[in-house]
C-alpha cells in the first residue's frame, strides 16, 4: 500500500459525504478532495469532517474544483439524485448519464491515471456511459454494483443459521435493482454448500428450517426502498462497500467483489455494465470470474442483462 494516498469524491450530498466521513475513520487517505456543484455544501462537510481528525487518522480534507483532484489514485462518483416519486427509471438515467456527460470530461482531464468507481444510480448504466464519455480503459472504471446487494443477502443468510455474516459467501448477480438474481447454487457457509449446512442444522437446532429463497429475495429486493420511505436516503452501507473498494484498491489485494463492469461474452452477454464476480486490486478490475449457472439460474440473469441492454439502448449518450 502506498504510504499516501488521494481520494477525491464527486457529489457532497448524503452518499458522497457519507463515503467521504467512512474512508476518514478508516484511515483510507491521506487527502480527500469534496467537489460538488454546491461549493458551500462541499466546504461545509469539509469543515466538519477535518475538525474530527485529531481524534482519527490524520489527512488533509477540503473542498475544491475539478483541478484539485489531480493526483488522484481513486475518484469516486456520487453525481447525480436518486429515484423521485412518478419518475421513471428511464428518466432517472438519462438526468443523471446528462450529469455524467457534463462532468466527467472535466474529471478527467485532471486525474486521467485515476481508478473511478461509480455509485451514482442506477449505477449499471452510469458506469456503462462513465466508460463511454472517457475512453478510459474498462479495468479503470466500475461500478459498485450488487456489493452492498451481496452483503444485505450474506447478513440475511447468516441471521438464518446464526453464523458470523464474514462466514457466508453468496452474490447477487446482474443488476443493482429489482432485476437483480441470486445464483443460490454458489452459496456456501464456511466453505460448505448451503444445502449441505442446513441439513447438518435442522438435525440438531431445533426452529432451523430451510430458506425461502423467493421471500429472501423479495426483502433484498425491497431494503433499500423501505429505508428510503422511513428515513428518506440509504448512505450508511453503501458508504461501507464504497471504503471497502478503496481498501482493496490501495492494497492491491486481489480481492473477489460482485462489481459491475464492462462485460466481453461472460455469459454470453457483451456491451454492458453489471455485476457478476471480478477480482479487484491496484490496477482496477482485472480478471472476471464467471462460474457455471443452473438453468433457472441463469433465465434470471438473461432479463437482468436484457433491462440494463434496453435501458442502454433507449439512452441519449
């Protein structure tokens, strides 16, 4: 890991401000740089967070414009608002892919050798425009995809057959949204088929029965809108996955995330953005890893793909 690192965030609303206080308590930078079309609202989250850092790892956290983040080893995209009530999700994309087309041209004029990872919603498709705006190379911009998906799954999991979460491994493929599918043949508790464990359990924990997978994915599918109607905005995970992505990206770790990335024939899919396993570390995404899917499996995944392909197709890039 280099022993200094810059990371700038685009958008100082609640996500990026949010990404912005998750990477300061865990020591991810030794710069951060808040830009947002509101300079006061930059400033002030600025103001607020460095004043914490005497009593967290030191760095240096201001508010700037877009020539302030050169230098940049990470630049994390928050532009953009979130789904408002009668908007359509086509709406949704081409207001924020316009944002898109604005700003990232300036982004990268100034911080052409950084890694951009993507959050701004619907975060497939914007990843997909982020790529097609810049040119840059595909391992160098992504998407956060189904990562926090992934974990709402593992969390859901693991409360099941009371096991540490960090013990579940099961991913959400395809889209960040209701399209999204669980490839329930991969999922594995300590290494072990999840069929498998619940078997073992239901002969000695009494109250242990099987998973309802639809009901499962149903609540997934459903969480992050009912935060959404009891607070208001979702920040806090997705603030979380964000610092995990920078973590991994600093020190090089080769880690395996469901992200969303340019896809080349995995799954016979080709020219879009979603999520299926990449392996992440210094460079960006490198390698995709697309294991074998059952057959209802992977009809799930051919609509996820054939959304975000007919959203894409219906876009003004």
């Amino acid at each position: 890991m280099k022993k200094t690192s810059k990371i700038s965030i685009l958008g100082a609303g609640n996500v990026g401000a949010t990404i912005a206080y998750t990477l300061m308590l865990e020591g991810r930078a030794s710069e951060m740089v808040l830009v947002d079309i509101n300079r006061n609202k930059a400033k002030g989250e600025a103001m607020d967070l460095i004043q914490c850092t005497a009593l967290c790892p030191a760095a240096d956290i201001y508010a700037g414009d877009y020539p302030d983040i050169a230098g940049s080893d990470i630049v994390i995209v928050t532009l953009g608002g979130g789904r408002k009530p009668g908007q359509s999700r086509i709406d949704l994309a081409q207001g924020n892919v316009n944002i898109i087309k604005s700003a990232m041209p300036q982004a990268v004029k100034y911080a052409p050798n950084a890694i951009y990872v993507v959050v701004s919603n619907p975060v497939d498709i914007v990843t997909y425009a982020t790529l097609k705006v810049t040119g840059l190379p595909e391992n160098r911009v992504f998407g956060s995809g189904t990562l926090l998906d992934s974990s709402r799954l593992r969390e859901m999991i693991a409360r099941h057959v009371n096991v540490n979460p960090k013990n579940v491994h099961a991913y959400v493929f395809g889209e960040h949204g209701d399209s999204s599918m669980v490839p329930w043949s991969l999922t594995s508790v300590g290494g072990i088929p999840l069929r498998t464990v619940l078997s073992s359990l239901r002969k000695k924990t009494p109250g242990i029965t099987d998973i309802d997978r639809a009901k499962v994915e149903d609540s997934m599918h459903r969480s992050g809108g009912e935060i959404i109607r009891l607070k208001g905005a979702t920040y806090y995970a997705i603030a979380v996955a964000a610092s995990k992505i920078c973590r991994n990206i600093l020190r090089n770790t080769n880690s395996v995330m469901t992200l969303s990335g340019m896809l080349h024939g995995e799954y016979g899919f080709d020219g879009i953005c979603m999520s299926i396993p990449f392996i992440l570390n210094r460079e960006g995404i490198g390698n995709s890893i697309a294991p074998p899917l059952q057959d209802d499996e992977m009809e799930k995944l051919r609509a996820s793909a054939g959304l975000l392909k007919n959203t894409i197709e219906k876009l003004d890039l």
